[in-house]
C-alpha cells in the first residue's frame, strides 16, 4: 500500500495547494534565484555609483542624529 496524505480542508478551500513535479518545482527555483541576483546585482551597481556621486548620508551616533538628517533632506 501506498503512503497516504492529509492535506488541510484549509488549503484546498483558499486554493492555496499547487502539486506540480519535483523537477518542475527545482527548474522553477533556479530561474528565482537567477532573477533574485540579477536584480540584486543591478541594485548594487546603481548603490555604488549615488556613493561615487556623494548621494551617501552617515554614518550616525544615534536614532537621534539619523532622523535629524532624514528630515533636513527634505
């Protein structure tokens, strides 16, 4: 005999349950994860260049000081 499986009644009620097969699932992973550092890559690119033009504020003693430079900004 087989395994057997309980799924919750609340999973199939929202709809929330999605079977698909494992290699299906993997290849969906791999193509997350090279989007997640892409993108990740390009938000780097962009933060190193506002540091090279200055757009660079702290560091800070304090919450305090933070807030104080945060609404200066405005």
């Amino acid at each position: 005999m087989g395994k057997i499986i309980t799924i919750p009644k609340e999973l199939i009620k929202k709809g929330e349950l999605v079977i698909i097969p494992r290699k299906e699932y993997e290849a969906i992973l791999r193509v997350l994860r090279k989007k997640a550092r892409t993108q990740l890559n390009k938000d780097l690119k962009e933060a190193l260049k506002e540091v090279k033009r200055g757009k660079l504020i702290g560091p800070f003693e304090n919450v305090k000081d933070l807030i104080k430079s945060l609404n200066s900004k405005k």
